[in-house]
C-alpha cells in the first residue's frame, strides 16, 4: 500500500497550504482560518488549506491580467514548448500524483493514474496544437484583395473544475489555453484543492525554470462564491465551468450578463442501448465500468441501460452476477474495484435517490445500501445498486453522482433511440450490436442527441483527442480535442487591399 505521508512530502503539500498563488508566489498561510480536508478513503485529515477572499481572488487575477501581455508575445511554438516541459513533469510525478487523486478523491488508484495519463495526453496534444493555430484564407470578391482570418488570445481564462476529476479537466482547459497565449485562474473544486495545489507546485517549477512571469498559470483555492466572483468579472475573458447543470446555468447568467464567454461541461444521463445483436459480454464490461467506475461520478458514468426485450432478462441476470463479484474498499488497494463517494453528503443524496426511485415504484434487483464496519469508517461506502425503472420518473430524469443503476426494456430501436434521448442531458451515449443498420441509425441525425454517441464501447472512459462536452442541459462546450482549441481563442477577419484602388465590397459605387 502507498505512503501518503511521504506522497505529500514529495508533492510538497504542506500541513497548511495558501488560498492562492500565482506561479512561485504563494499567498500567506493562516492557520487558524485554515479549512481541514479529509479522505473520503479512510476519513482522515489529509492536511490543510486556506479558503481565498476577495483580496486573495484579485490578486491571483491582478497578476494573470498583466502578465498576458508578455505571455501572448511569445511564439505559441515556445509556449507549446512549455507545456511540453509540464508533460514531462507530469510523468515524473505520476505515480505520487496518481495516488493522491485517489486518495483525496476516492477513485480507484488505476483511474486516478490513468487522470495523470490523460493530464500527460493533453499535454502532448497542445503541444502540436501549439503550431497549428490555423485560420481559413477566403477568395475575395475584389481584385488584388486578400481575406483570411486569424485567432488571438482571450486574456484571462478562469477554470472552474469539479470533484470528480481533480485534475484533469484542469488541464485539459489550461493547456490548451497556454498555448492559445491565454493566462489562467483556476478554481479547484473545494472538496478536492489539494490535488490542485499539488499541480500547481509541478507547473510552477516548470515556469520558473524558464523565466515565465508571475500569473501565466494562476490558482485560487474557495467557495462558489470565488467561483461568483469569477463570473461576474469582466477582467475574466472565458470561464470555463465543469460541474452540476445547477451551477453552470448561474454561471452562464452571470457570465452572459457581461456578455463574455463560457464553456460548460455539465451534467450526463448516459444510456448504453444493448440489442439483440450485442456481444453481451463486451456489453457487460462496458456497463459495468460505466457505472460502478469512480463511484458513478463521472459526468460520463452510465446511469441507464436500455436492453431489448429479448435479451433483457438474459442480460439482467449477467449484471446481477457480475455486481456480486465487484469489491468495494480502499481504492488505493489494487483488489478493489470501487472506492467511496466524495463525502457524507453524496452518501446521503444516493440513499434519497434510492429512496425516491422506490417510491415512484422502482424495482430494485440489487440492493444498494451504506456499508459499515472494518475499511468503511469513513462512512463513505456504498453498495453498487440496479432498480428497473420507466425512463419517466423524475428520480431517472435526474442526474444523481452514485452507483445506481436503471434498467429500461424497449421493443424497437426507434423506441429504444426515444427513450435514450428523452432526458434534458446530453452528454454521452452508447449502443452495443454488431449490426450496421442499428449502429448508422444510432449516429446518424435520427439517432442519439448526445455531444459522445460510441459504438461497442461504454459511455465514459472517452480519449482526449476528440472533442469532449454535450447538448442540451449539459450546456453545449466542446473541450480537449478536435478543434476545442477555437473556444479559447477570438477570431479576427482581415481583408488586405494591396490594388490602387478603393473598391468597395457589393459593387456599392461612392465616387465624389
Ligand atoms: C468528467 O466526468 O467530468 O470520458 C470527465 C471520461 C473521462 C473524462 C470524464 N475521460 O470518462
């Protein structure tokens, strides 16, 4: 088992850690004002942080504001290059990094090294992107004319990230922001700041080595009213936000308010539809992971299933068996599958959810329920649950972050596709067949309405090369991959005249 203890000594975590810091330059250490963060694990203190204040907030955003200037000025090559650097330092520390995602968070080790890996990933994937910032060229309609169009930087970018992945949507959202030539503000989750305080000793160690100024990568550690701050900020150009679809539309509104940009990765209500033609197995897998992995706290987590008819009860009796063979305990403990939920808190919202699923007339197939006893006194473990369900009831429209599985029945894919869009998220989505016509329908226009539809894979684990974000409730951001990197960047369209004349566009004569 890990050394959490010399974990946090090599990350550099101190009993106490400031609310902010803007690179090398901490905020001050005040103790008595310190907020105590425990491991939902084993519900011990893990150590100690400050909860920044408005001075705090406006300092960290004071400094990432003037050094913009100098950090767009640099060729975005060199600012990929940075970034190249922080790839590295990612890997050094991925092991310690790793485990003290799990620690903190309470994901299993595996899925918190494998948050480090997708930290590296984006890593490398901004690094080319830093020398592609590519605009279009246009024909123009005037002679001896050119028209092509450019992306600058934003300014400030602030990231809001939540619980569930630590560190990763951070960096999904600064890297690529960096080598926009943005400067950034990052709110952590407060459940979770430690994990960020961690990053931001690796990144600033990296910026100091290469003479970076103060505030290109900046963090601020408190509540929402920090993240309120930041939304109603006009000197924060995008604000970026991953959380509940409650928080985003208050930041969206605050955000819009000022007319700036936002960026929003809220809530999912994944399906995996399993047809007749599915290979149950990879199906079960598939449904498994998705759901019982990290908890059920992913945005991506599989929260229905909707299976044929045909298959249902074949198919139901797998999952009721596979659920037996899941364990549940300390995630740092390579045996277990499934460590806690975030908090108490989390624990009490999946017991009134089952609850609530009851009463509308849930059926459930496998109990859920708090587990007690040797390795639990965190109180923070539950049991992986399975209810059959209509997709109607409220408790199923509802995103709860728990290992709580639904089970629909459907007779045709019409009705199935019906079922798998009718609820107001749209984030992820799957089907297992290996029939083509059920896959093309699924993808195509008439089929899933979700911003990830996948084909024999389940709805989390996605790679970070594509586009990642959904519609609807799930606010409509694309970050990572793909052209994701547009978002933190403005576009500018330049028409150059390099005639003697002053043609005017639309044939519109002015002669005088
Ligand atoms: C999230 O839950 O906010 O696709 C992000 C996945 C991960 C990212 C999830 N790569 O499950």
């Amino acid at each position: 088992m890990v050394d959490i203890q010399k974990i946090l000594s090599r990350l550099k975590i101190n009993e106490v850690n400031p609310a902010y810091s803007t690179g090398s330059v901490w905020g001050e250490v005040n103790s008595p004002n310190a907020h105590t963060i425990y491991s939902p694990v084993d519900g011990k203190a893990i150590g100690k942080v400050n909860m920044a204040i408005g001075d705090d907030y406006n300092k960290a955003v004071d400094q990432a504001q003037q050094s913009f200037t100098a950090w767009r000025a640099v060729p975005a090559p060199r600012r990929g290059e940075i970034v190249r650097q922080v790839g590295n330092a990612l890997r050094e520390a991925k092991d310690d990094l790793g485990a003290l995602v799990s620690y903190e968070m309470g994901k299993s080790l595996q899925e918190g090294l494998g948050e480090v890996q997708e930290m590296i990933d984006i890593c490398d994937f901004a690094v080319g992107q830093s020398r592609q910032l590519y605009g279009l060229t246009m024909q123009s309609e005037r002679p001896l004319h050119r028209m092509y169009e450019q992306y600058h930087p934003l300014g400030v970018v602030g990231i809001i990230s939540a619980f569930n992945f630590p560190v990763a949507v951070w960096s999904w959202n600064a890297m690529l922001a960096l080598v926009c030539g943005n400067t950034c503000v990052w709110k952590p989750s407060e459940k979770t700041p430690l994990t960020a305080v961690a990053c931001q000793h690796i990144i600033s160690k990296v910026f100091t080595a290469n003479d970076i100024p103060e505030g290109v990568c900046c963090l601020v550690i408190g509540d929402r009213e920090v993240g309120s701050l930041m939304a109603n900020d006009p000197r924060v150009a995008l604000v970026s936000a991953t959380g509940s679809t409650r928080m985003g539309k208050a930041v969206a509104t605050a955000v819009a308010a000022r007319l700036g940009k936002v960026l929003l990765e809220l809530g999912g209500n994944n399906a995996i539809i399993i047809t007749p033609d599915a290979n149950l197995e990879m199906a079960l897998i598939g449904t498994v992971f998705g759901a019982v992995g990290t908890a059920g706290q992913r945005c991506t987590s599989t929260r229905r299933l909707i299976i044929h008819s045909s298959v249902y009860n074949d198919f139901k009796q797998k999952l009721v068996n596979a659920y037996k063979q899941i364990r549940i305990g300390n995630p740092l403990d390579s045996n277990n599958h499934m460590g806690p939920l975030i908090d108490t808190d989390a624990v009490k919202n999946y017991l009134d959810a089952i609850e609530k699923c009851k009463a509308e007339g849930g059926n459930f197939v496998v109990e859920g329920g708090v587990l007690e006893g040797e390795g639990y006194a965190s109180g923070c473990y539950v049991r992986p649950c399975i209810a059959e369900v209509e997709n109607s009831y409220a408790i199923v429209q509802h995103e709860t972050f728990a290992p709580i599985l639904y089970l629909i029945k459907y007779d045709t894919l019409d009705k199935a596709i019906a079922l798998q869009n009718g609820v107001p998220q749209g984030l992820s989505s799957a089907i297992m067949t290996n029939n083509l016509r059920e896959a093309e329908l699924f993808l195509s226009g008439a089929g899933s309405d979700c911003g990830i539809a996948n084909v024999n894979i389940g709805t989390s684990g996605a790679e970070i090369g594509g586009a990642f974000g959904g519609e609807k409730e799930t606010g409509g951001g694309r970050e990572s991959g793909s052209d994701a990197w547009k978002a933190y960047m403005r576009r500018q369209t330049n028409t150059i005249n390099y005639s003697t004349q002053l043609p005017l566009a639309q044939g519109i004569k002015f002669d005088f």
